[in-house]
C-alpha cells in the first residue's frame, strides 16, 4: 500500500535526478512501508543517515510500479531530496 506522495519535485534536484515525478505513490522507501514510516519520520531519519549513498525506491505511477535508486546529497536547493512528500 501507498503512504506518501510526491507533491513536487525541484528542476534539477536529486529527487529528479533519480527520477520521481509529481503524484507518483511511495510504496517503500528503502526498509519503510506503510507499516512502519511513522507519520513519515522514519522517512526524514532514513534520509538524513544515507546522505552520499542510495536508497531504492518502489513508487506506484498510472497503475504501474516503477523501481528507482535515489542519491541523497546536498545541492543547491533546500534539504537533500529536492521533493515534498505528504502522507497518504
């Protein structure tokens, strides 16, 4: 199951680097799920620990499941995703 979606994604950020789009589904964010993201926190505590390194992503977009590898990392913009989750 879904239990956030990317409400924007940044021109040039790593979220669009990686591939995200607007309204695409999170479905797991590397070990996180709907089960265990913690009104997202776990998301932010993920992301924070893999600054320079990878996590894969499985995203729900047009009724498909779509895999991608996103590369927190600092750049010029705000936080280090480039993309705004809200919770589902």
């Amino acid at each position: 199951a879904s239990f956030a979606r990317i409400a924007s994604v940044t021109l040039g950020s790593p979220a669009a680097m990686a591939g995200l789009r607007e309204q695409d589904e999170v479905v797991r964010y590397g070990h996180i799920d709907a089960t265990n993201h913690d009104q997202l926190r776990a998301v932010a505590r993920l992301t924070g620990r893999s600054e320079g390194g990878y996590i894969p992503l499985a995203v729900r977009r047009d009724c498909r499941m779509v895999e991608v590898t996103l590369a927190p990392q600092r750049w010029e913009g705000r936080g280090l995703l480039g993309c705004h989750l809200v919770p589902m």
